[in-house]
C-alpha cells in the first residue's frame, strides 16, 4: 500500500509526508514538467515526473494505482478512475470519495464546464485554504492509513 499524490495543485503535500513517515508509508508525487518539485532526500518520498499536457499526471497516476493505495486528487474524473481500481480516493479537503457519490460529483464538473463554455461565472471567488480543512484532511488521511494496518 502506498500513497499517491496528484502533487501539481496538492495543497497538503507536507501534511502527506509527515504522516506517511509516522506510519512507514511510502509517497509517490506525481507532477508534470510544469509543477517541479523538490523535496529533501528521504526514503519514504519518491517524485515521478511526467511530460507537460493536459491530464498527462492523472494518466500516469491512474495506471500507477492498485487496489488499497490511497491516492490524494481534488480531480473528480481521477478520483473515479481510483475508485474502479479498488483505491481509496482522498480530496485534499478531508472527504473521500464514494462510488455513491461520484457520479453526482462528476455531473455537477460538467455543468460548471458547460456553464464556462456559454461564459457564465457564478459569482464568487475561490477561497483561502483554512486550518479547518487542513484537520479535515489529516484525519481522513489518519483514518485510511489506520484502516490499510
């Protein structure tokens, strides 16, 4: 079992790591050429990067997961993708996702694309990521690897 990181946006990397080292998990990034990281040497993270374009990572990614790894994506489209897989899917925000929900999920991504093709916005702006979700997030990921022991 191992994590898995759609690492180009990843709001919680660092949270990732730290966690993966408390339980001797292994992390594998994945990014493409556009969104390089760098993180010290250590034995529980490795960074696979692959050539820029569009979903090239989610590819890359979806072909690396197996049933049990725990993969951390706010990609609605990826996260089904784990979840046929036998993975266990986590938005960086401390939800999983279920194939209950889904489908839901993935028809509301393509309204809003629907929407922005036609140019209509809702009003709004994305907000500043909070300590909140940050807990959220740490223990939906405690909880996973707990239940993976």
């Amino acid at each position: 079992m191992r994590i898995l990181v759609d690492a180009d946006a990843c709001p919680v990397k660092e949270i990732i790591i730290q966690l993966a080292k408390q339980y001797q998990k292994t992390v594998l990034m994945v990014c493409d050429t556009a969104h390089l990281l760098s993180y010290p040497k250590d034995s529980h993270v490795s960074i696979k990067v692959v050539d820029k374009g569009m979903d090239r990572a989610d590819f890359a990614l979806a072909n690396l997961a197996n049933t049990g790894d725990i993969c951390i994506t706010s990609d609605y489209g990826l996260a089904a993708l784990f979840l046929s897989k036998g993975a266990v899917p986590i938005h960086p925000n401390g939800f999983f996702y279920t194939n209950a929900e889904i489908d839901r999920m993935l028809f509301t991504r393509h309204i809003s694309r629907e929407l922005r093709k036609q140019k209509r916005r809702y009003p709004g702006h994305i907000k500043k990521r909070t300590a909140k979700q940050d807990m959220q997030f740490i223990q939906a990921l405690t909880t996973a690897l707990t239940a993976s022991k």
